[in-house]
C-alpha cells in the first residue's frame, strides 16, 4: 500500500490535488485506517485505465458525474426530467 506523496509521485499528482479528489469522489479508490490514508497499486492503475482517451471529447465526457450521481432537474411545473411520472400535488 502507498501513502498519499507515494501515490503523488507515481501518477505525478500534488498531495493536495490527491485529497481534493479523495473529498469530490474523483480519485482513485483509497483505505482509511484511522487517520491514515492509503492506496492500493491495483486500485490507482484501474482509475488511470479509467482515464485513458483517444480525443478531447473523451476527456470531457469523462468529467460528467453518473446518472446516480446527479440532483434531478426540475421544471418550472415541478416534473423531473425522468421517465417517472410527477406525483400529483395535494391541496
């Protein structure tokens, strides 16, 4: 397992860049043991993999949060922009 400055080096990433991914859930996967941080080399390799392009519109595809992710967009009407049907508003 890697500390945060190992993890930096191998991926050429500041510590602090490290822990603001690690804060907005961009980052590679990481163990917490009490106060400690570390990575797995597996895990830092399959969030690079994750990364790979062939274009710049790879790369901005890639930083559009999962569906799951995502507050649900309302109208002015008060519907959501899914396939649910809006519930029916009560007086």
């Amino acid at each position: 397992m890697w500390d945060t400055k190992t993890t930096g080096k191998y991926l050429n990433l500041s510590t602090r860049t490290l822990e603001r991914k690690r804060i907005d859930g961009t980052g590679p996967e990481f163990v917490k043991m009490g106060r400690a941080v570390r990575y797995l080399q597996s895990k830092v390799d399959a969030w690079v993999a994750d990364h790979v392009a062939t274009s710049t519109s790879d790369l901005r595809s890639q930083k559009q949060m999962p569906r799951d992710n995502m507050k649900v967009n309302r109208n002015l009407n008060g519907s959501d922009d899914s396939d649910e049907p809006a519930p029916a508003a009560s007086s």
